[in-house]
C-alpha cells in the first residue's frame, strides 16, 4: 500500500498522458478520414489534461523540482533561521493549498447540488472540477514530506 501511494502520481499520469494521447489521435484521425466523429475527445482530452497538470505539481513538490528562491536561505548562517524560514515556506503552501480546496469544494458541492453536467460527456461536472482539490491535497501531503525531510537534512548539518 504504501509503494502504491508514494507512486501514486507517477501511476496516475503513467496512464492518463497516452490515453489522453490515443483519445485525440483516433479524435484525430476519424474525423480526417471521414469515419465517425468522436465528438466528446476534446473534452475528455482536455480534462486528462487538467489532471495531468495537478499532478504534476504534486509529482513536482515530491522531486524537488519546483523552482525555489534560496537567496534567503543561502544568506542565514544559524540552523535555527533554516529552520523558521522552512518552516515559514512549510506554512505558506499549506495554507495555499488549504485556501484553494476550500474554495473549489464549495463549488464542487454546488456543481453536485444542482446536477451540472458535462456538455459533450454528459458526466457530472464536479468530476473534472475535483482535480484541484486533489492536486492540492497531494501537494499538502507532498510539501510535508519535503519539510521533513529538508528538517532531517539540517539535523545532519
């Protein structure tokens, strides 16, 4: 289970980037040659996309890749000042993340109310609004595994 989970990302968009890839390929291809018309691709292809990109910053927070600012950091000399401005940056995406769940689950309650659907794949509308939510929880759960291991890290120095 926990394999699962700390490759839960990378499983995610393992499957969703060439499914989104052979939706907008075959799209493509029947419209082009006149077969049928997969009317609903761009829409399912544009709401992979959307997943995609959530994820991805989720996958990103848990690589390190994201881009970061350590002019600061590289200035303070004491273990202590490290440790208030990790925990400063900490506090600042988690409550991003929190600011941003909680607006879109207010939404999506009410996109689930009132039964709003997709107009192409008639699905209801709060399933694509629900990457938000999820890429931002994945990044809460992300950027404190990140803070442990950077406060783990200055233990060392």
């Amino acid at each position: 289970m926990r394999k699962f989970f700390d490759n839960f990302e990378e499983n995610l968009i393992l499957f969703l980037l060439p499914f989104m890839t052979i939706v907008v390929l075959t799209a493509t291809v029947a419209r082009y040659t006149g077969l049928f018309s997969i009317y609903w691709g761009e829409e399912l292809a544009r709401y992979c996309m959307v997943y995609l990109g959530y994820l991805g910053i989720s996958l990103a927070m848990k690589r390190k890749a994201h881009i970061g600012v350590t002019a600061l950091t590289d200035k303070v000399g004491s273990l202590a000042g490290k440790r208030v401005i990790l925990l400063l940056q900490t506090v600042v995406i988690l409550a991003f993340c929190l600011i941003i769940s909680a607006f879109l689950f207010t939404i999506i309650s009410k996109q689930y109310a009132i039964e709003q659907q997709s107009p192409a794949l008639e699905i209801p509308i709060w399933i694509p609004y629900a990457a938000v939510p999820l890429g931002m929880i994945l990044l809460a759960v992300r950027t404190c595994q990140v803070f442990l291991d950077k406060w783990r890290e200055l233990d060392k120095e």
